[in-house]
C-alpha cells in the first residue's frame, strides 16, 4: 500500500487507514468465497473487520465499489499469465510443454480467485462496463501473446495462411475460461482433474499448432 491512498472524501489515508482499508477488503474477499454476492452487506463486511459501517463507507461508496478495488487488483496479478506464452517456443517436447503450463497456470488462477471472478463474470455477463474491461484485462494477457504465437508459426510455414490468429487465439482463450470456471462440474462428469490437464494442453497445443504434441 502507498501514501496515496485516498479516502472516499479524498484525504491521504494514514498507515493505520491503509491496514484498515486493506482488513476491509481481505474480509469481504473471504466473505465472497461462502457468501453469494448480492446478500453481502456493508455491515457484515464491517463487523467483520472489527470495526464500524460508517469507516467502512470513509473508503468505499458501498459493497460494489471495494470489490471493483478487489477485481482490480486480481486483474494486476492476471497480467503476469502472459509469461505463460510470450516468447516462448511451441515447436517439438518445448510445445507440448508449454501447453501444459499454460493450463496449469490458468486453471491454478481461477481456482484461486473464484470468488471474485464469478462476480466479475456475472458483472460483466449483465452489461456493466467496469467488469467487463477487468475481465478482457485478464483475457487479453494470453489472448494476444497466443496470438503472436500462432502468427509467428505461420510466418514460418507451420501454420496454415488461411487460420486467423486472432480468431484462434480469441477461441482458445475463451475455452480456457469457461473449463477454468466449470473445474467442479467436471466432477460430476466423472473427469478427473489429472485427467483434465492434460486434455485440455492437447486442445490447446492443436489449436496453436494444428498438430499433435511431440511427447
């Protein structure tokens, strides 16, 4: 936390509103994860936090507001899943590799920010712009090193001219999300997740590179 973060009124917050305006948003992080989103209330959130509804509003305008502060900073730590495929090969075994850890990355992800995703997804599902930059935020930090990977292939001969990057790596993309947030439903299908990773690199390895992974 910085110097500058500012209360609702715009004052500096002090060291000590910084670790209560930090409290606040930790509590309503793990109330979202046992809580449906519309039920929480400011006055939970609070109490939680051991303090009152009117310190909770000196730094949010309401529930909606701090879990945008939330959302923000998860879509902040989403931009490092770019690292899972820029610069890196998709050629042979360092394919196939690749592939794996771009599954396991994006899936290990969403497990860990479920909560806040499934409110970010339902916002955005509903029309509201704020949600929905968040989560092209996300998207777009593998959407676009994929599809770089897959125009570089073609440059080379080894993808076909007549594939769109973009719409493969736009497909990809929004397969990888709708498996990452349906994890547990495949469960009930009776699929493992040690038998889901690796199908899904499969999925992805052919789709970048038309051809079946060099194990």
């Amino acid at each position: 936390m910085t110097g500058q973060v500012r209360t609702v009124d715009g004052r500096v917050a002090g060291r000590r509103g910084q670790a209560t305006r930090q409290k606040l948003l930790e509590c309503l992080g793990e109330m979202l994860s046992s809580s449906p989103y519309r039920d929480v209330k400011v006055i939970d959130v609070a109490r939680k936090a051991g303090t009152s509804p009117a310190t909770f509003y000196q730094y949010f305008p309401d529930v909606e507001g701090a879990v945008l502060e939330i959302a923000e900073q998860m879509a902040t730590e989403g931009a490092g899943l770019t690292d899972l495929v820029a610069d890196r090969s998709w050629v042979g075994r360092a394919g196939w590799a690749t592939a794996q850890e771009l599954v396991d990355g994006f899936l290990e992800f969403w497990r860990k920010n479920d909560a806040i995703l499934r409110v970010v997804d339902l916002g955005a599902a509903e029309g509201d712009k704020r949600f929905y930059k968040i989560r092209m935020k996300i998207l777009n930090s593998v959407n676009n090193s994929l599809a770089d990977a897959v125009k570089e292939l073609q440059d080379k001969g080894k993808v076909d001219k007549d594939v769109s990057p973009t719409a493969v790596a736009g497909s990809l993309v929004a397969m990888l999300a709708a498996v990452a947030s349906h994890q547990k439903g495949f469960q009930s299908w009776g699929v493992k997740q040690a038998e889901l990773k690796p199908n899904l690199a499969l999925l992805v390895h052919l789709g970048v590179t038309g051809k079946k992974p060099t194990k």
